[in-house]
C-alpha cells in the first residue's frame, strides 16, 4: 500500500516540509502554498514516511488523532494491508479523514507509535 499516487518531490511538498518544521500550522501551511488545507498536510505526511525528520506527536496533535483512534486505525491497515484506503476508511466506518489514516500508515512504515 503507498500513501498517494504521486508521491513525488516538488518545491511545494518541500515548502510544506520546511514550514512545518518551523512550527507552522497547516492552516497557515496551506495560506502559504495556496492549496487546501488537506493538501498541506498531505505533503507533510508524504515527507515523513519517506523518513523527513518531523514530530509524529505534533502531526497527530494537529490532525487530532489520539492514541486510542491511533490504535483502531493502526488495526484496521494490518488487517486490511492489501487493501485500498477506500476500503479502510469504509471499514472504520468513515469515522477517520483519509490523512489522518495516512498518517498511521506513515508512522506504521517508520515504527512509530503514539
């Protein structure tokens, strides 16, 4: 399973990368590179499971996940590791944001837990 189709480099994804290592939300991420808010943090989950050096704790913080949604995610993605994201976030009962579960699959990739 990968996190997005295009998982590529640009300068937009780096920006994101540099701002939010410096202590920026996402809401002022996205202002910056004029894109969705979503957007914003999908270039920074796509840096951190390609091993960007960012704070898991502060990502799950602002994308409010909390170690018990944490755990259930985390759960569904093993037992479900063939599958399309679609089909996890179906099966959490739509209860969770396709990034906050990219965001567990990028920590499940790096060996983090919250």
């Amino acid at each position: 399973m990968r996190l997005s189709g295009k998982n590529q480099p640009s300068n937009s994804k780096m920006r994101a990368f540099e701002e939010f290592k410096a202590g920026h939300s996402y809401r002022d991420i996205a202002a910056a590179l004029a894109v969705q808010e979503a957007t914003a943090e999908i270039y920074t989950i796509d840096a951190f499971a390609a091993g960007a050096p960012l704070n898991h704790m502060r990502m799950a913080n602002l994308l409010e996940i909390q170690s018990e949604d944490f755990e259930r995610i985390k759960s569904a993605i093993t037992a479900n590791s063939n599958a399309k994201l679609a089909t996890i976030r179906a099966n959490l009962n739509e209860s969770f944001s396709y990034n906050q579960i990219c965001f567990v699959l990028a920590c499940k990739i790096r060996e983090l837990d919250l």
